[in-house]
C-alpha cells in the first residue's frame, strides 16, 4: 500500500538509516540550509531538525529537508522495485496511463489544529530563510491548489511564496505559462478574488506530481492516485471552496488578489538555476491574504535548498522534477507519432533547461521534428531551451557518452539549428531583467544539437559497409565472455 502520509515514509527511511534526526540547535536564518548543502554534498540521508532556534515553543517545531533527495529514497516514495532510473520512469508511464480519482473525507489529521482570523500566525512555522540574500524567508516544495472559474478543473502546482513582515499574508509569484496563473487571469478578468490553497508535508507521491508539466485540464490528484495505486485522500478547506490533501503536515488557505494596486514587491529570491536574477531590483507580485491555517499536532515542516541542484548535487525537488518532466516528454512525443524514440533525460544540473532525446531516426529530418514538438508545446514554455539529440546507442543518462556524441557527431552548419526570439523561462539568469519587465515572461534562442550521425551518408567500404564510422571497443560477446569469468579474475 502507498505510504498515507509524510511519516509512515520517514517512518521507513528511519527503520533502514536513511533519516537522520538532528537534535543540536539551528538556526532557521541561513544555518539550516547550509547544513542541507553539506549533507547533499556528503550524500548524506533525509535529515529532521527537531531543535529550531525561536521554535521550541511554537506550534510548529520541527522541519525536514532531502527525504527525496536520492533515487533509492525516490524509489521507495513511489515504491517500485528498482532505482534505476530508466526502469523507474518505464514504470511511471504506465502508471499515468491510468487515472485514480480522490476520495473526499470529512475530515482528516490536517484539520487537527485550526486557526482563523487574528489567530493566524504565519510566522508560528520554521519557515526557514533558504538563501543569503534572499529578501525575506520563501515557502518551498508545497501544493499550491487552484480551481478554474470556467471549468472547475483543479491544479496543484509547485510554486513557492514569500513572507513579507505580516502574520497573515503571503507574496505569490505566478509565472503566465504556469497552469496557476492560468487560473489567475480569469479570476482577474471576472474581477474576483482568487481563491488559494497551499498544502505543505503531503504524502511523498503527492508532493512529487505537483512539478509535473501534465496537461491543461490534468487534475494531479487523478495522477498522484495512479502512482499511488490507490485515492489520494482529500478534505474541503475550511474558508474557501477548493479540497486539500487530508494528511498535509498544514494547509494555508486564503485568497489572491489580482488588481495590481494591491501587489508587493517580491524578491531578490535564488531560483531553481542556483542564482539570483536580480539583488537590488524587486518585482510587484500579488499578495495571498491567509484566511485560515490548519496542521498536525506538532507539524513537520517539509521543505527543500531552491538552486542547489546546479551547484551541489539533486535535491528533492531535482529529482522529482528531471524525472517527470523527462517521462512527460517522452509521452508527449510518442502520443503525436514521432517513431523510434529510446530515450527522454533532463540531467538535474540543468534542471529542465537542457533535454536529451536519444532515437532510432527513421527519416531525413526526424531530429528537427523532436525539436519542434517540444518547443511548439505551451506545456513546455520554460523547458528545453537546448534539446540536444542522440541516437539510440548513446545512453542519455551518461553525460560521458552525450558529450562523446557532441563532439564526434556534430557539423556545426549543419546541425546545430537556432530558433530565434522564442518564449522562455523568466528566471533564467541568462535573461536579462530588463527584458523579464518588459515582457513579464522570458526571452529564449532556442537551440537543437543533432548529434545523430547524418541521416543522408551512404555505407561505405571503409566502414564495412556502414552509414557511419565503426566503434573501437570490444565486441559485446567478448564483454559478456570476460562478465562471466570475472570471478576468476579475482575482481569481485
């Protein structure tokens, strides 16, 4: 059975070593984060600080960081049988493939705290400050739920949210091709207020889906339901109109605001990139007004080092989200009838920005097509602004070999193809910030690396009748004749 909630998973990484509880004061002002990047850095297990400077008294006391942050945690989160990752996102799409709806309950551990109006403290929470010169302290690797107006579809993204000096507000910031903000502007043209929930600490499969790229109209409950082979439990909030998964660690519930003469400035915040756009320049984003905040007795605090993945090694968040994301295109390509497709790989030190695809191309051109598929695609507007494309005996998961491919494979007139003046991601530090406030979106070339080998050679004799140059290693039945004798060899 999926694990219910956060702590029948800790739970488990507790009884095999994989959670480490640290009882030593830290700080939440910088301290604690940099003891994350420590232990991401040693490989370190999932780590719980159960002694928070100024929250030994507070409701909430206790927060956790990498409890993901490895494909064997990630493999048990999702409970398949193997952390390859390979094997792991072959098994993910075939469990999308079939949706399982929530189950609404009256209530749940969620609600066993309630705070309302003048009691909601926001501040109540170790919330930590996750980078130096961050502007206040960011909420990160949450649910943040939102329903369509028109259509009562219901997202659940991850975005994040800064404090901003008042107990009982939040700064959101929506990026416009993000399903939330999607939501926002038809709130916005309707002159209403949004309504807006955000669970933190769900059960780990719930938390995940909230990075995947799933299409318009996709609730990500169905999807958490199918990789949990069983309902996500859901509850109604207690101020607004939307449901909440029923074993979050704590639920902020309240709503948005998009008249832009009620908006704050917001930032500098780090970004997924492992920089900051901008240290001296803030930008005007709506406020959430918190209504409502309801927890766990004694919650945990779950939360994740935004942009340590470029620098340092994946985080939670990392994994989750080269992993979804990889396997979502994979479907995608698939699904509109591009053939041959072997391989789909975001390597997190890129996060989403860089994709390989390996293939068998079947025609001239095919590699193109890739290429355009995923940059035609609104889903994908701040991913893949390098595609880089393999064929099928480069191993995409092995940066060694996409680099070999690079190298050996491409022309660089005839294969690596430049698409101009495209839309891109707003947090890409290679966006200028002038270019992000003119446009409020970001401002990509998109680039394609074909590093298949040319399509158009004709075999020729010198490479024994092949399109292409021949490999100078051994033959695999020599590799699996010396496999056999490796204990011989005393190797093992």
């Amino acid at each position: 059975m999926a694990y219910r909630d956060i702590r029948e998973f800790l739970n488990a990484l507790d009884e095999i070593g994989e959670l480490k509880h640290i009882k030593a004061e830290v700080d939440w002002n910088d301290e604690v984060a940099a003891i994350v990047e420590e232990g991401l850095y040693r490989n370190a297990p999932a780590l719980m600080f159960d002694n928070v400077k100024d929250y030994q008294e507070t409701p909430g006391r206790r927060i956790m960081v990498n409890c993901l942050a490895s494909w064997k945690r990630m493999s048990m989160a999702l409970q398949m049988p193997t952390s390859n990752p390979r094997e792991m996102m072959i098994e993910y799409r075939n469990r999308i493939k079939y949706p399982v709806k929530p189950m609404l309950l009256t209530s749940g551990p969620c609600k066993e705290v309630i705070h309302k109006g003048n009691d909601v403290n926001i501040y109540d929470f170790p919330i930590i400050k996750l980078s130096p010169k961050d502007g206040d302290r960011y909420t990160r690797w949450q649910l943040c739920i939102t329903k369509d107006p028109e259509t009562g579809w219901v997202n659940a993204g991850t975005y994040n949210a800064m404090l901003c000096g008042e107990k009982n507000a939040l700064i959101v910031s929506p990026v416009k091709t993000q399903h939330m903000a999607l939501h926002g502007r038809k709130y916005q043209a309707m002159g209403k207020k949004m309504p807006y929930a955000i669970a933190i600490g769900c059960d780990p499969v719930t938390a995940i889906v909230g990075c995947a790229s799933f299409p318009d109209g996709v609730d990500e409950f169905e999807m958490a339901g199918a990789l949990r082979k069983t309902p996500v439990e859901l509850v109604r909030c207690e101020t607004i109109d939307l449901c909440v998964p029923a074993t979050a660690e704590m639920v902020i519930e309240g709503e948005i605001d998009f008249d832009p003469s009620t908006y704050r400035p917001e930032g500098p915040g780090g970004r997924y990139s492992g920089y900051y756009l901008s240290i001296s320049k803030k930008n005007l984003a709506p406020v959430l007004n918190i209504k409502c905040i309801t927890h766990r007795k004694d919650p945990i605090y779950w939360t994740y080092a935004t942009g340590r993945d470029a620098h340092i090694a994946p985080t939670d968040a990392g994994y989750a989200i080269q992993f979804q994301i990889s396997a979502l295109i994979w479907d995608h390509l698939e699904n509109i009838g591009i053939e041959g497709i072997t391989g789909v790989w975001s390597d997190p030190s890129a996060q989403w920005t860089t994709i390989f695809v390996s293939m068998d191309v079947k025609y001239y051109g095919q590699p193109k097509q890739v290429a355009a598929q995923i940059w035609g695609n609104p889903r994908f507007a701040m991913i893949g602004k390098f595609v880089v494309v393999v064929d099928s005996d480069i191993d995409v998961f092995d940066l060694r070999q996409i680099n070999h491919a690079i190298a050996n494979r491409v022309r660089g007139k005839e294969d690596i193809i430049i698409y101009k003046d495209n839309v891109g991601s707003p947090i890409d530090p290679g966006v200028a910030p002038e270019i992000v406030q003119k446009l409020d979106i970001g401002k990509w070339d998109r680039v394609l690396i074909d590093a298949t080998w040319p399509y158009e050679w004709e075999p020729r004799e010198e490479w024994e009748g092949q399109k292409h140059p021949l490999k100078t290693i051994s033959d695999p039945e020599m590799r699996a004749r010396v496999r056999g004798r490796w204990k011989e060899f005393g190797l093992e």
